[in-house]
C-alpha cells in the first residue's frame, strides 16, 4: 500500500504537489488537506478525490491515518508544524525555507536530534534537477579537477509588487546557497554583495551580485535579477582546474521562423523544475520509514538560511560578512 | 485502488516496463508476469514484489483479478495474445510492431472493431516524448505553415549480429513510419528505398536512405543506420512553408575539457527515450476503462506494417513503390 | 606589385567582387570594367576610383595592362569570355556555371587542355568557407572513418519570380554538387529527384530532394527550397563509420527576449559566405601566374554540369538516372 | 597606392601583425621592420619580401618613406616609441597596454592632445570581433533596454611560468576593461577583487573575480583565469533590462564521435580573434590620414591602464577601490 499523505498549505506550490501526489506517484495517495483558506482547501481536494479537509493542521498531523506531511503554508507557520511532526514522529517535507526566523531553525535542528530520527526534509527541489545531479556526478567522477569557481544566474521574468530588496537576496538566493552547498560538499566562510542600479521595471528593488567564498576558497558569484522580463532562467557554470561544466537546459525543440533559430525559454520554475519537483516527491516517498530523507535535511536548511541571512548584512552594511555556523551535529554527518 | 497490471514478457523491454510500473505510477501494481523463461520473469517478479508467476499466458489474461495487460514477448506472439485481450474485454499495451504479419495486423483491427471497444494501444512510444510532442503543437499552432520535409535520422550505436537488411527497414522504420504519421497526420502513399554500400563495421547489412511521400505530397526521408557507432542518436526536422522546428535532444550539461566543448550523447533508446516510456505507461493507465488508449491505435500499428512491408518491396526490387491500405474502419476515426 | 584584374559583369556579383578587390585584397587593384549596362559598370568604377570603362569585354580580356579576369556576365556569356582568356593565356575567375550548355563547357575543357595551362578557376565559392574545410580536413584526419551519406539542406529565403522548377535543380543544386565532389573526392554514378508538393508561397515551382549516389556508394541528398521565407539556410551534415560532422554556422551573438534563447539567421548568400567570397578572391590572386588556380577547375565545372543536367532529366523522367561524365584528361589529374 | 607600414618588434605578435600586412591587406607594403634581436627582424623580413631592415627604430619612425608604425616591441618602449610617432606626425598602432606605465599613458595624452591630431590607435583587437561588434550593435538598437550586468570570463590554457598575480590582473583584465568601456560607453567608478585558492596547476598564482562598478551603476564581473587547462576561452553576457545578449564563438563544425557532440575550442587567442586582429589592421589602414583611427585612443589606452591599476590596489588591499581618471581632454570627445 501507498503512503497516505497530508498536505498543509494548498497555495500555487501547494496545489501543484498535489498534482503530483494525485498522479499516483510511488502509488502514495493525496489523503488530507488543510488550508487557511477553506475554499482554496476545497478546490485542491475535489481535484483530487478522496481526500478529506482539516481545519486544524495539527488535527491533520495527529491523525494516526496520515503516514507523512508536506509542508507548503506561509513561511512564518513552518517552525510550528514541523516542530509537531518531530513529535509525532512523522517525515515532513517543508517547502523551503525551513523556517522563517534563524532561531526556529535551531530549534527544528535540536527537536530532529534529539528525537534522534531524520525526518525533516527542506523542498530545495534542485537537488533533483537532472542538470544538478549530472554536475555533481561530473565533479566526482574527478577529470574535471577541483573546482574554483560556480558562476550562478537566478532570473525571474516578473516579480510581484511586494518583494523588497531584502527578499531578492533571501528568497532567491537560498536556492542558490543550497545548490553551492550541495555541489561543493562545504560551508561558506564569507560574503559580499555588489549592488547594479536597480532595472526601471522596478525602481524600488535592485538586482544582485552576491559573491561566496568557501572555507577551502571557491569563488561563488550569484547574480538575484527578479525583474528579467524575457523569462524564467537559471545557469550555472562549475569552473574547475581542468574543464567547466555548466546547465545547458534547453527545451527539447528548436525553431527557425523569421530570420531567428530560437528555443523557447520557460515562463517560470514550474515548467523549469518540473522534472525536479516530480523527482523530489518520489524521492521523498521512497525515503519514508528509512530515517533518511533524500534532499536537503534541517541542517542543510538552516545552513542556507544562516548564509543568505549573511549576505543581507553584507548588503546592508557594504561589506564582506563573515559566515557563522554552530558547530553540525554528529546526527547529521554522511545525511 | 491503482490498475493490477499483467505483464508478459520479461526480456528487455518487458524488465524496463515492470521497473516503471512498480515505480508505483498511476498508482498501478504489477499483479503478475510471465515469460517462456521462468527464471526471467521470476527476476522481475523478485525486483517488483508481490508479483505473481504464471506458467501459461492465457491463464494471466484470464485471471479477473488483472485489470490490464501489457506485452512484451517476441513479435510472433503478440497476435494471440492482443487477440484474447480483446476477447477478455482487457486493455492491452503491446510492444511494437502490432503484430508479426500483416493478416495478423488486419484479424486483430478486425476483431477489435467487431468488439466495438478500443482496447489495443501499441507502443511507439515516441508519441510521448516531449520533443515529437511539442513538434506536433507547433505544427498545429499554425505559424510555421503547412508542411513540406521531414528529415529523420535514426541511428543505433551498435545492432546485434543478427540483425539482417530487412530488419534493418522493418524495425527501425516502423519507428519513425508512425511517428511521422502522428506529427503529419495522414497515411503513406508511396516508398522508395536508395541504399548506401555497407559500412566496414558490419559488411553484410546496409544503412539505408527511406524516402516516403504522403497522399498530399510531404516528403519524409529516414536515414536508418543501425551501426553508427559513435551513440544512439534520433533527430527530426519538420520543414513547413515558413519555416521548420528540429529535435535538439541534448542532455542538460555541457562540459569543456580537453579542448572540446561537448554533451554527451545517449548509448541506447532507453536513456534518450526514458520520459516517453514513463509517460506512455502513466497515459496507458489513465486512460484505462475509458475505451480512448492514449498513443498508436491497433491501426495504426497495422498502417505502420504495411508502409514499412512496401519499403521492402521497394528495397528489394529497387523501384518506387505505392503504399496500399484497407479502408480505415469508421470506428477509427479520431481515435 | 599587385595583379591589374578587369571585371566583366556589374550586377549583384560583381558588384561584390568589385568590393572585395577594391579593398585592396592581395595588394590587387581594379583596373577594368565592363557591363552590358553602362552606367551599371561606371556606377562600380566610381565607387572603386581608377578603374577604367570598357565598352567591349573581348577588348578588356585583350588588353595588355590586365593581368586577369573575373567574369560575373549572364552565364550565356561565360564561354566565349573564357575562350577568349584561354586564347589570351590569362587567369580566369568565372563565376558559376562555368558555361550555359554541356558543349560549351568540353569546348572550354578542350581549349585549356590543348593549351597546356590551367588558367580557369570557377567561382563555386563554397570550397573557401571555412565549415567545408574543417569538414574536408575532419574527413582526412581518419578518425571519422569513410563516409556514407552527406545530408544537405539548400534554402533561401525568397525566390525571384521568374525561377523555374529547372532553376531549383540547376541553380541551387550545382553548389551542392560542386561541394559534395570536393568533399568526397570522386564522381556521382546516378541521381534520383523526389518531389513534394509547392508551397503555397510559390504555387509554379516545387522544393525538390535529390538524391545522388557516387561510384563507390556514397549517398548524397540534397533539399532544394527556395522559397523558405524564414531565411537563407544552408546545412550539411557528412554521416562517416565511426562519426558525422555538420555545418554549424552560427553568428557569434546568442540573445535571450520576450522568451526567446536566439541566433539571428542570414538573410542571404553574401553574409552568409562573406568569408568565402573574400578568400576566394583571396587565393586566386595568389594563385595567379601559377598555372594552379586554387578552387574549382574548367573540369569540375564541367562535371558539376553534366551532373545538375542528368538531375534535370531525372526530375523530368522521374526515374533514377545515370551520370555519364567524359574520360577526364590526364591535365586536370591532381587539379 | 598603399600604405607603407613599418613594423617595430618581430616577436609573436609582431610577426602576426607582419603575416597579415603582407597578405596585401588595403594595399599596403610592409615596407621596414625592426627588432632588437636582429635575427628574428630578419626572419619576419625575409617571409614579407621587399621589406628594409633597421637596427635603430628611432630611424626606421623618422624615414620619409614610412608612411604609418606598428609598434610590437616591449611594453617599456611604447611610450618612446609612440612620443617619436606623434612628433613626427606619423599614425602608430601600438599593442597594448599603450604605456608601461601611468605617467608615460599621460605623457602620450599630453603631447597627442598639443599636437592637435589624433594619431595613437591602441590594439585592443577586440573592439573588431564580430561577436563584440553585434552585441554593441544590439545595445544600441534600443529592445534590450539600458545594461545593468556584463558577464565575463577570460580563459587561457596554459600561461608561462614568469606570469605573476599582479600580471593575471593587468594583462588579462586590461583587454576586459576595455571591451567593457566600448561596450557601455561610460568609465569605471570603483572596483573589487575576490581571490579564490590558485590551482593546483600554478600553485603561486591565483585566478582572480574582478567586480568593477561604472559610474551608472552597471557591475561588470571578470572572471581571469590563465591556467585553464582545457582552452583558450573568453565568453560576455551583457544583462540588461528587457533581455541578454551573449557571445557564442562556436567554431563553424559540429562532430559527433565516440559518445559526444562537440565543438572543437581554440587554443589561444590568435585563432579566437583572426578576424578581429586581422579588421583591427584594416581599419588602420583605411584611417590613417584621417586623424580618426577606429579602433582603442590614447585615452582609451590610459583609461584602460588606470582602472587596471586600481584592481591591482584593491586586489593588494583586499577593499573595494575607486577609479579616479584625469579629466579628458575634449580633444578626445567622440573619438
């Protein structure tokens, strides 16, 4: 029998695990859902069939029928629920970031090791993308020598009125940290970030340059530009000591029409990552019951959020910031 | 509850299909298997779980507990096996070709329109991968014009040693026969066959150079050559009125070392075609119970036979020869 | 010093030659001109400076002060143009054809051959361009192995009304054919031509492939469309044992707008093959003097003709038709 | 007639520069040349033809029938060199960087500017590759919007053992800092260093992120890294607000062999930038007598020099630095 799983927070990326939970992915089964918004709980639910509201998320982790939770409600409730499938000895995958504050991050960290089994995993889907995992399996495979630089780009077509500058650098480029991380296999030691002018699509937000160093000295450069225009793109080039790689991921078409041979580019991250998001859940799935999540784990999840919580002070103050992480728990070694 | 699905056949192909069914898409258990070697579909079977054995393929057919079939055993058992689905009321996704003669093609299209239940899906599998599929949109999308060319090219690195001139054109061919009769929509009405010498790597079989004209006047070529060598590689143009659109397959990372700025290319079908198989099962299974199978109908996998069996005939007597097709049973219309 | 070159023939093609010479290629000037049309011939005069007006071409080729000949008059003229170099002993670049008819062509094969030097060199400019290089030296390099099929796409954007059906092979087919000798090194045995429908875009004329086999089994295809409205296009990908090699002639800049990833396409012949133009020119003014012209000879001119004249007969025939080329005189050995 | 060109300095570059001029490219002679190994002068002489050798370079710049100087020889003798061009009113194309040194830039500013004529052109090639030409070209053409990001990477295999940290950032960096003023149009206001760990391949250098800010606001990154191993490589993507614009030299063959598709790279500049070094001399000639030459000024080359030495202070300071340029000269308005 599949897993039976519940799903809080039936927002855009929440409607959209539920897609693929309903597919019939690892033969799990969509069974609760809960959304602050009744009607947007509703909808999802009736989209997939059989599955039975929750007011209350708790309630919904209780549940002795639910085997696993994903998380996908607003950030600032994520330290709460995770907190409560720690308790009851449920894996949750939370949609990143683990948590809203650095200090609930913490406490996730000490709740999961206490309890001493690994059931937290963070949604940085990435780590499912097919162009990723060929660029870490190309990095050990060893030809391409140690690496010395990742040049990243983050771009958004369109970002919503709301973001602030702040959010450029939190939001974005926590995948970025998270997939530095995962690639490299070490922590960052520092930060700095160079600011453009910002783009008059959007006079009141900048876009970035962040710039990484790692405890062993790669240079990680990050460009955050949420205000693109031309549409939805994310590259990304390992320069090591003997070769490059770099994510060449073009749709499986090319167009000559009116003087231009062209690839269409994708419009935002769902069409991008789709193959990730898929793989991520079915990773997920195959991980229940092991104590040993696929993607990224609480650890990993604070350790992006300390990061990109360095690179705001490095913009606020226009300087180099150092990285501070407590020292890991054993519990999290080989995760 | 997801589909029991019996699988017959654990060769190859068979084993690829059983580790995509168990993968738990659509919800789907395999329930049973068989194949005329014993310890073969015992493999399976162990790698699946909970699968059952069955000695006689009819007895797995027969058993009210299997919701749906899927074939994979050598091309002279497909028709009595697609013939007793089709008695059994069963859904059945058979391997390519339809079946081994073209009399077997038209009793199997006869007794499915007897039945007046669409239940034979044939698995050219190309119809599901995203390349042809959006190949297709963009045709019907209108901006490119009516069509004119289509270019393919359908390379193998190796061939087994068995692997004679004939079946060089009939079982590479009927490939690209049905794809082009997907993307085009419309049937063959002649073929002429132009071939190369022999390459030096396999002296006794000949590439082949298959040039089809449909009944508006589309020209299709197919380089067929099934010792390239280098890798697995299949490519298509279609050439419109105002312009074309071309596969462009390439994997998703680009490395630069030694000089060369590369992209690995596929070893065999299974890699480069790995989404379309998965996808063609997850459509099999949606559309069970529906009467409506997702990909190539059992006529198309009769007209798929009967264009590649006129390209022998050119072949071997060197002349254009026409393409010649019973009347298409109104039961297949829009299918 | 450098060469004095008289030019016959100011329209498009020799405009652009006048170009290219006036740039001061080769330390070589512009001496002569001579068009049917004269204010067309003073018109590239005065953009040169110093170039002199000649009403009579017989007279320009008998002028002492001219070192050599570029011919770009209507191919009706190019024989007794050429003849009358021969008879001259001066270096002649004829654009191509080398002549309008068969006989015409042996006349001039005949002529160079009984006056022992080899003075003529045909303007099948393609043998300069750097792509067909690399592939010639990729072929001779070993590793690809022999060749089996050369794949080639001729298209241009918009065709002049008055072109005919027998334009489409004789015009465009000439370049492929001149090029594909040159790549492979021998002579084509036969030719077959398969029709599609005409586009709707020039109802009168049809694209056409043809489809050439050479003495040792090569198989050489070729689309020719000459109505493909989204630009000038010109592939070619040479299929070996072990590899293929393509053209991938892409203009330096890739932009990414309004959800594109693009490369602008050439519009037509000139920018497309500017480079060789320019090294055409280039290396027949090195050549100059040395009885060595550097590109196409008299004979391959001659047997590019005699092939695109048995495609001719093949289109209208619709049958496989032989290539019959003279007995090559022992002159043109090692050409 | 053409130019006569002398040539001071006959080492690599030098004779590459004397290689194009005696092609006869816009008419010119190579008419003197001189090195201090005479040897090597000798060399580069004999393979010209015609051309007079000088043991003194003052005298070679002072012969009446040197219309034009190219000056190739050691970076401390530009500024003597160059002065001796201005003072005899001849036009110098001198390699860069223009002067071994700020005061000496300034020296050749000062005496060009009293001189009243612009005679100094100094070879940044890269102002005439096609690649950076289009992408110049699309800036200007307005559908890209203003720049906010130039992305660049500057590659070389293998760098000889004398090159130091300092030279990584002043040699390579240079020709991206002049590329990049060409491209934007407006000077630099302050520059940063990241350093990661040098590679194992030249363990007492390191590659260098340069991060220069201009005075708009636009941050342009410069990855230099001359130990590269794999090729020569220099990429740019120009960010701006409504799309990109990248560089995309693939050289104009696509091999597919043994498991890859690949574009062979090239193995130093001198093939990267043929065409550019080759039209950088073509310019020249087609300007001397103009007092406009095409390509880099005096001013460009002090600029350049300038924020160079600002990089190397903030590299040495390990703090962003601010480029404080002279005021220049209108003389060098629209140059």
């Amino acid at each position: 029998m599949g897993a039976r799983v519940g799903l809080i927070g039936a927002g855009i990326m929440g409607a959209d695990h539920a897609r693929i939970l309903s597919s019939g992915i690892g033969g799990a089964v969509l069974a609760a859902v809960h959304d602050a918004d009744s009607a947007r709980a509703r909808q999802v639910a009736d989209a997939c069939g059989g599955t039975q509201l929750y007011d209350d998320p708790q309630a919904l982790i209780a549940d002795a029928g639910i085997d696993a939770v994903l998380v996908a409600s607003p950030d600032e409730t994520h330290a709460a629920l995770v907190l409560a499938c720690i308790a009851q000895g449920k894996p949750v995958l939370v949609e990143k970031p683990l948590a809203a504050t650095l200090d609930e991050c913490r406490a996730i960290v000490a709740a999961e090791t206490r309890g001493g089994r690994r059931l937290v995993q963070v949604g940085y889907m990435r780590r499912f993308d097919p162009g990723y995992r060929m660029m870490k399996a190309a990095l050990a495979e060893g030809r391409l020598g140690p690496p010395l630089f990742l040049h990243c780009v983050h771009r958004n077509a369109v970002a919503p009125h709301w973001l602030t500058n702040e959010l450029v650098i939190a939001n974005s480029a926590t995948h970025e940290i998270d997939i530095a991380r995962y690639l490299l296999g070490e922590e960052f030691a520092s930060v700095s970030v160079i600011s453009p002018r910002a783009s008059s699509r959007a006079p009141t937000r900048q876009p970035q340059l962040i710039v990484l160093e790692t405890a062993s000295g790669v240079v990680v450069d990050v460009e955050a530009f949420v205000d693109a225009q031309y549409g939805y793109d994310v590259r990304a080039e390992l320069v090591c000591e003997n070769g490059t790689v770099a994510l060449a991921p073009n749709p499986p078409l090319a167009t000559r029409l009116a003087g231009q041979d062209s690839h269409a580019l994708h419009a935002d991250w769902r069409g991008r990552f789709a193959d990730a998001y898929r793989d991520q859940i079915g990773a997920w799935l195959v991980s229940l019951g092991t104590d040993r999540p696929a993607g990224s784990s609480a650890w990993d999840g604070y350790a992006a959020s300390v990061t990109a919580d360095a690179a705001l002070q490095a913009w606020r103050t226009r300087s180099r910031t150092t990285v501070q992480l407590d020292t890991m728990p054993e519990f999290y070694r080989n995760a």
